[in-house]
C-alpha cells in the first residue's frame, strides 16, 4: 500500500472555516482578525483581559531525548497528543512554533508535523504563513542599518565599531553570509567593517517575540538591547539608537499569536519561532497565556532534547510567563535510542543506514537507553511527573517497545506508552493520552534549577553538571573577561541560556548516549538583555546553517494548476 506523503495528506484534508475553529476556542469575533479563510491573527490582549478570572489549563510541555539529525517526531508528538485528548472528550488547545525557512528547504523539512498528525493549512504555514517571521527580520535589520547610519554620519554615540556584535539576518540558510565584509565602495556604501548574517530565528527580536508578554513589555524589552559599547566601555542600546519605537512598530501585528487547526479541527495557536540550540526554543508566552485561559488542557512543544529546549523553558520562559507545566512528555523512538547504543552513526545531511535502523539490536537498545532516562532525570529536576512516548515506526518490534517501556518506568515515569499517531492521528494516542490526564492530576513541586541570586558561573555550572552530565566546566580567558563585564555590568542575576549542538548532551555531536567524564568548554558568552538572559557558546555554534548537498529545495515544485508539489 502507498503511503500518502504529508503534503498529499495536507492537501486532501477538509479544513474548517477559522472563524469555527475561533468559536470552538471560545474566542469573541472582534477578537480575531483574519488572515484569508483559514488562518486568523489573536487580540490576546483583550482576550487575557476579558478571561482574566478564568483560571488556567492544565499545562503540558513535550520533549524528546536527544534526536538523531532527522529528529524523532516531537511535532508529531505534540499535535497528535492534542488529538488524542480531543478523543477522550477533553477541552485541549495546542500551541507551537512557527517554522523557519532554513529548516524548510534544508535537511530537517517543516513544523506541521506528518501524516495523520499535522496542523494545517501546512504550505502556508510553512512557507509565509502571516509574515511574522519577515517581521521579526525587517525590525532586526533597521536596528543593522541604525547602527552604521550613525558611525558613518559622525558617530555621535562614540560606538567602538570593534565591538558591534548586531548582525543583520535572512530565513534562508545561506553559507556564504556567515562572514562578510560591508561598507566597500566608498564613502558614501558606509564604514566598512566585518560582520556576517544570522538565520531569523536565531535573532533576539526573534527571542524577544517570543518571551514578551504585552505591546508595552515588548516596547521596553526592544529598548533593552545591546548592540556594541562605545570607546569607553559603556553598552550601546536600540534605544541609544532611537531604533526601538520603530522596531516594535514593525513588530505590533507580529506579537499577536496566530490561530490555525490540526487535521482533526481542534484550535493550533502557532506564534514566534526562536531556535532552541541557540536561542530557548519555545513558542510565544502570550499564546500559551491565551490557550491557558481557553482550554482545560494546553499542549506545547520545547525544541530538541529535554537538555535544550525543555531546560530553558523551565529555566527562562516559566520565570517570564508565571505559569509553570502540570506534566512532561518526553518522545523517543526505537531508531534513535539504537543510534545512542552505537548500531549505527548519524551525520546531518546524510541519510541513515536503514538496514541498521530496522534491525533488531537488543544490546545497543538498552545501552541507547541510557540517553532516555538522563532526560527523564532532567525533567524529574524540576518537581514534574514525566510521561514517555515512543513514536512508533513499523519496524519496532514488541521486544524493543517491552525493553524501553521497563527501563523507563523503573526510571520513575508516570507511564511509557507507545504511540501511532502518525499513521492514526488521534485514535494513535489515546492511552497516552489517558496517561498525560493522569500525571496532570498528581501533586506537582516545581522548582527552578537555579536562583536568579547565583553568580553567572554557578549558573552555567549548575546546567552543566546537572542536567548535561559535565564534571565541570572550562571558562576560556574571553568567557572570563565577558563574566566580569557581566557582573559589573549587573547582568549576572539574568538566567542563562546555553548554546551548544542539540545531537549530544554534552557540547560534542559524537558523544552519545548519556556522556561522563567529560568537561564543557565555554569559549564565549553573549548578552541577549532584551530577551532577558545570557548565552554561553559551548563550543562553535552556527547561527546561519548550510544547505546540504541534497537540499529538501530541490523536491519543492508547482504543477501547471499552481498546485504545490514536493513540500514533505
């Protein structure tokens, strides 16, 4: 039998009108503006305020373990998690990230999820959606141009160009825009200087989207940013600049979060697309606040592995929102727990051996394992019942599901449930589903991982040993000097931000499994002060990706009916 792709599958559905998906959410009319038939833009302002008595949702956060470089389906997850407690009867709202080009048209593909799984309409939402992403990146490049505006036209802020660390971004994955020289030409180009691109996501305005929880706050947090420091030592703001009022005008319409429906028509509220490996990789705080007030169950999503997005979300956005999760759900599938055991290697842009990936390997499975219930301790950190799914592939068989289902629950999980919701939506996921209610009802301790009052290496070092496995970390002498600038600078009661590869709990992408004995590097760390945190590089990090040699682009087409071909 043929298997549908996604996009055919997308396609074929029958989607309702906006407006009824609004009305299902419980959202008055003059509380959304339409974006064509099926996607509609949330006032959540006056949302927030007309509910402000209704109490909250319970809050449910998917994870994963660490993913192998095609990812492990935590969007699948999350969407069809949202479709199975539809299916139990309850009241359930789902909230996502926006999908960057990058990843679109690179190795990873988009963020509607798959088969019988996904949010739709999925070729806009995937493509330019409501133009918040081309937003997040026009406000960011006319803090850019500001910038070297005023050093060309007598520099009256005295900004030492040696230490603009503002890059302008584009939502392509473009290699050659990494590092590049501006300014050639003349006077009248601008003062020439090194720099080089970010992808749009990895921006701060992309950050600051996503953890401002008002019109005003997102004001204030733009203002906050610090782009260089002048001849003397001292930060150079966007509001320094006089570029913040105009960057958050750029930005009004982007803050409000975007209502679109899953396959099965339950309300998907999809806003902000920071990436978590670099930035904190959660959706907007202002969509979960309004899922939260609409729904009795909310269902989001942290990017990559429990140590990544789910750590900074506990770490940085729970500190910002107020709100914290009822339970975890922590995804994992049966090929990336052998990769961990060593069955086989996984290198991004290259395809998996599939002989490996469908053969029973019980030993390097239940070494594999190792990685899922480090994760599980992670999350366990923050006083929250912990739910596993295993994103169940055709290949798995009953003595792979029966071994990691043992080890997890012996780890202290609520449940291990397997899940089909891929090929089932939400008939796939009912028992997990029943077994998410069910954690969501136990007594919760939520603790942080560490007090904002820590010094900025206590930090660091906290995140590293405990949630990464480190036996310490090694500060570089310009991680040192950064450190020291921080503090008298009085950001070091900010939360941290790591940045290092999502495809290792420790800083090196070939060390799976759950790592010892090893030391974390921290070489750089930058301020991100409007987002609110700061972020140390553990290693080298890209903040513009590269295409592959084979690039998803190249299956991406239209038929002579402008119909869309070759998008997953």
């Amino acid at each position: 039998m043929t298997v549908p792709s996604d996009l055919e599958i997308a396609q074929a559905a029958e989607l309702l009108p906006i407006l009824e998906i609004a009305k299902k959410l419980g959202l008055e009319e003059d509380e959304i503006d339409l974006y064509g038939k099926f996607k509609a833009k949330i006032d959540f302002e006056r949302v927030l305020e007309r509910l402000k008595d209704r109490p909250n949702g319970k809050y449910i956060d998917v994870t994963a373990i660490t993913p192998t470089p095609l990812g492990e389906g935590k969007t699948v997850t999350s969407i069809g998690l949202t479709e199975s407690l539809a299916k139990i009867g309850k009241n359930v709202v789902l909230t996502l990230r926006e999908p960057s080009l990058g990843p679109v048209f690179g190795i990873k593909g988009g963020a509607a999820g798959g088969g019988y799984s996904q949010v739709v309409p999925m070729e806009d939402l995937n493509l330019h959606f409501t133009g918040d992403i081309h937003a997040v990146g026009a406000a960011n490049n006319l803090l850019a141009a500001m910038i070297d505006t005023s050093i060309l036209l007598g520099n009256p802020l005295k900004i030492d160009p040696m230490t603009i660390s503002w890059r302008r971004v584009v939502d392509i994955s473009d290699r050659a825009l990494r590092d590049i020289v501006i300014g050639l030409g003349g006077r009248e180009n601008g003062y020439p200087r090194q720099t080089g691109y970010d992808i749009t996501v990895a921006s701060e305005v992309m950050a600051i989207l996503a953890l401002a929880t008002s019109l005003k706050d997102l004001r204030q947090r733009l203002g906050r940013i610090v782009v260089a420091y002048t001849y003397e030592g001292k930060p150079v703001t966007a509001e320094d600049l006089k570029a913040a009022g105009a960057m958050t005008v750029l930005l009004k319409e982007a803050l409000k979060p975007n209502l679109i429906q899953t396959l099965e028509h339950n309300p998907c509220i999809m806003h902000a697309g920071p990436f978590a490996n670099i930035a904190h990789g959660n959706n907007s705080i202002v969509a979960d606040l309004v899922a939260l007030k609409c729904g009795d169950y909310v269902v989001t999503e942290s990017g990559f592995g429990a140590d990544m997005g789910a750590e900074k979300m506990m770490n940085i956005k729970c500190r910002y929102s107020g709100v914290t999760p009822d339970c975890v759900v922590i995804t994992c599938t049966i090929r990336a727990l052998k990769m961990h055991g060593g069955a086989f290697e996984a290198r991004p842009g290259k395809p998996l051996d599939e002989e490996l990936v469908k053969k029973e390997n019980m030993p390097a499975l239940e070494e594999g394992t190792g990685n899922l219930i480090k994760q599980i301790e992670n999350m366990k950190l923050f006083g929250v019942p912990v739910v596993v799914t295993i994103n169940r592939r055709v290949t798995d068989t009953e003595a792979e599901i029966t071994l990691v289902k043992k080890l997890a629950e012996a780890a202290g999980v609520v449940a291990c449930v397997p899940i089909d919701v891929w090929a089932k939506g939400g008939e796939g996921g009912k028992e997990a589903a029943e077994a998410v209610v069910s954690a969501c009802d136990q007594p919760k301790d939520f603790k942080f991982l560490y007090p904002l009052e820590a010094s900025i290496k206590e930090k660091i070092e906290a995140i590293a040993t405990k949630i990464y496995g480190a036996d310490g970390v090694d500060y570089s002498p310009l991680a040192e000097q950064k450190i020291k600038q921080y503090t008298e600078a009085g950001y070091d009661k900010l939360p941290i931000c790591m940045a290092k590869t999502h495809l290792s709990l420790s800083h090196d992408p070939n060390l799976k499994g759950a790592p010892k004995g090893f030391r974390l590097p921290v070489v750089d760390i930058r301020p991100s002060i409007g987002a609110g945190f700061l972020y140390p590089l553990c290693g080298a990090m890209r903040t513009m990706p590269g295409l592959p040699s084979r690039p998803a682009a190249v299956d991406v087409d239209i038929d002579e009916n402008g119909r869309t071909m070759g998008l997953f």
